[in-house]
C-alpha cells in the first residue's frame, strides 16, 4: 500500500505498508483557492449576508475601522480589497482605519499599503495595537460578568467596524474568526491574560489532551461594540483562500464555520496506536503555531499513550520574538506551563499547546533532513519533543504497530472521531 503525505510548501513523504493504514481525506484539499482576491472580496462585499451592499451600510463621512484577526490568510491583500472597495464611497471628512496587532507588526504582516496605489495608500492610516498603553485603550461597557471592556480607542471612536477574521481549526483560541478580531485581540494586557487564566482553568477541569475552549466573550464584545458587518475567510493548504464570506457579523461567523466544516472536518472510524500528520508551511502563521495546531489535530486520533509523528519541513532559522532563551530559562525555574501562558499569552500558546500533547502522547518531529541539535533552540529537551529522519524510520513504525492513521493539512484540517469505533490494522 503506497501511501503519499503532503508536508510544508511542496514536500511529499512516500510511505510503503505491508499493513491497513487509515488514510484520511478531506474536500477542501481539492476545491481550488482563490487566486484574484481583488474579486472574490468586491462580490463578498456586494453580496453580502442577510445585508443590503457594504457600499450603502456607510455614509460618507464614516470612521471606518477594518479589525484584522491575527492570521488571516493573505490579510494584507484582502485588507487592501476592502480598502479599494470603501474609499470611494468615504468624503474627506470620512476616515479609513487598519488596526492590526503587535505581533502582526512584528511579523511584517497586515499592512495593505504594499498592495495599493500611492493615492489609496495615502488616503489610509495603517494603527498597531499596543495593548498595555492605557492611553490608547477606553472603557467602553463590561461584560456579563462585570469584568470590564477596554478596547482599542479607534475602534470606540469609530462609526463603523469591521472585523476581518478567519475560521481556524477546531474551537480554537480566544475565538478565532470574527469575534476573536476585536476581543481580545484589542483590549488591554490585564483582560487578554485573564482570558488565558480562564483558558488555563478549563484545561484543569477537562478530559483528554486539550480542551473544547468555547469563548463567548468575544461575540458579547461585537454586541456591546455594536459590531453589525463582518468578512470571514475560509482557509486552505499553505496559507491560500477557498471562500470569502461577507455579511451580518453572527450570519458571516456561522456560514464561515459550516464551509469549513464541510472541507476540513471529516469523520474518522476511530483512534489509532499511531498518528502520522503532515504539517503544512502556513506564511500567517510561524512555525512554531503550525506545528502545535498539527500536533493538536493529531492528538484527537491517538490513542493514549501512543505516537504522532509531525511530518514538517521545519525552519531551523525561526522562533517567534520574546519566546526565546531567556523565556526557557522561565520554564526551566519555578513556573509551570500553565504559568507560562498565562504570562506571555497568544505568543506562549504553540509551547502550552505542545505541552499538554505530550503529556498523552509521544510526539516525533519528522523531517527529510536529520535537524542539528540547535534547530529547536531548545525546546526540544524542554518539550520532550523526539526528532527523526529518513523514509525507512517511518516505514518500519507503519508496519510494527497495531493500526495507523494517517493524513495531511494537520495545521489545518479538524477531523472528529466516531464515538466507540477503535482501528485496527489488518495484520
């Protein structure tokens, strides 16, 4: 049985069975991505649901805010649809604003500006969110809870906000997709690190290797915000685009999320002694988070105690900023992995997430060339991570195990597991 595992940008891994091996599948691989985003964006805005056009939602001399959610797929080209789309229809006395996060600055990501003409830049003001200056943050209600909702003056002041997020694997963090796009990406340091205590604590009273995280928080922020229009991407292999979507902020969210279920999250018969994923090279995301949403997917089809084997072309030369020596020294002192999220937040999440697989499953970076002993930068001994090389590794562990499941797009992909079916090989 040949069995072909597709990993980072264009690498193939070609694995030989003697024995049954689970191969799973999924639509979305073979639905072809957007190429003019230009387009797809205007039809979206045009089209949208359960609104009439975009162009008649604003009024001339509207604050518009677009809110980009942290790893969106080409965010920049899709910001700088929406930008070509509006600035007609805006007076002079009207006002274009991105917001993008400080890890996106960082990052180099979510500035349109690249993708327009010298006029339509000029006419854009492009605001990086620094969540522990106060000066930029305003109270705008509190929740339900009574915890209190900072947020980002720019979006307090505007007339208009549009978050522009994208559906992610699985229930992910802080709400990805429209709501994570205003909270909390754009409030203030104390209510993102609570978010991540909450997070923490419902890992502790969970089961299994991680836990459903379902924030409501964030679609509670829209309401208070007033947030009415909202795009959703919904994404596809290596950082592309299968669909746009456009519309009412909850009527956008849920047909964003019912498009990707159907291409991304099929069912599986059951778990299996050995889990092997290919982790694709997604450009929003760095590689430290592809690999952990990989090993996060993976962990959903291991058994207890078993394998996953993350097929990876991993990118000796980068780690992300802040998560670096000095943040291993914190691990490796009196804090735990629960410390250290609650500390460094979305940059930390990768190492949490990592961790708490490990504690289920052995985990084993494959890739085509042995990794040098600095590649990790040590989080390999940290993480208890193993490393591997070559064809005849994987094939040998296919062939001695007693079932394997196998599939690629693991940073992607949210396969579900029918309830009670176990596989088994065939011998």
């Amino acid at each position: 049985m040949d069995i072909r595992i597709s990993y980072g940008t264009y690498g193939v891994l070609e694995i030989k069975s003697t024995s049954l091996v689970n191969v799973v599948g999924f639509p979305g691989s073979d639905v072809a991505p957007i190429e003019d985003v230009n387009a797809a964006v205007r039809e979206a805005l045009d089209h949208p649901l359960e609104l009439p056009a975009l162009a008649r939602c604003v009024t001339p001399g509207d604050r518009v805010v677009l809110a980009l959610r942290r790893g969106t797929p080409r965010g920049a080209e899709i910001l700088a649809a929406v930008t070509r789309y509006l600035l007609p229809h805006l007076s002079t006395e009207g006002q274009l604003t991105v917001l993008r996060t400080e890890s996106d600055e960082t990052a180099g990501w979510g500035d349109p500006r690249p993708f327009l003409s010298a006029e339509e830049a000029q006419a854009l003001e492009v605001r990086t969110h620094r969540a522990d200056r106060q000066e930029e943050l305003t109270l705008l209600a509190r929740f339900r809870n009574g915890r209190p909702l900072r947020l980002n003056r720019a979006l307090i002041d505007a007339d208009v906000v549009i978050p522009v997020g994208c559906t992610p694997p699985g229930k992910a963090w802080s709400a990805y997709g429209t709501s994570g796009a205003v909270f909390p990406a754009f409030s203030d340091r104390m209510s993102q690190l609570a978010h991540w205590r909450d997070v923490v604590q419902k890992a502790r009273r969970g089961k299994g290797p991680l836990p459903e995280h379902r924030d409501r928080s964030g679609r509670e922020a829209n309401w208070l915000l007033g947030t009415q229009f909202a795009v959703e991407v919904i994404p596809g292999p290596c950082g592309s685009v299968l669909r746009i979507v456009a519309g009412a902020t909850e009527a956008a969210r849920r047909t964003a999320r019912e498009e990707y279920r159907r291409w991304w999250c099929p069912t599986v018969d059951g778990k299996a002694e050995l889990v092997i994923a290919g982790v694709d090279h997604n450009p929003s995301h760095t590689p430290w988070e592809n690999l952990a949403q990989a090993a996060w997917t993976a962990a959903r089809l291991v058994r207890r105690g078993g394998q996953i084997i993350l097929v990876t072309d991993w990118d000796q030369g980068t780690i992300p900023r802040l998560i670096d020596e000095n943040s291993l020294a914190e691990v490796s002192g009196i804090w735990s992995w629960s410390d250290f999220l609650q500390t460094h937040g979305d940059l930390a999440v990768p190492f949490w997430l990592l961790a708490r697989v490990r504690r289920y499953a052995r985990v084993c970076l494959w890739t085509a060339q042995s990794l040098a002993d600095e590649s990790l930068s040590g989080w390999r001994e940290r993480l208890s991570l193993e490393t591997t090389s070559g064809e005849a590794v994987i094939n040998r562990l296919v062939n001695r195990v007693d079932s394997c499941t196998v599939f690629s797009h693991a940073s992607l992909a949210w396969p579900r597991v029918s309830r009670g079916a176990t596989l088994r090989g065939a011998g």
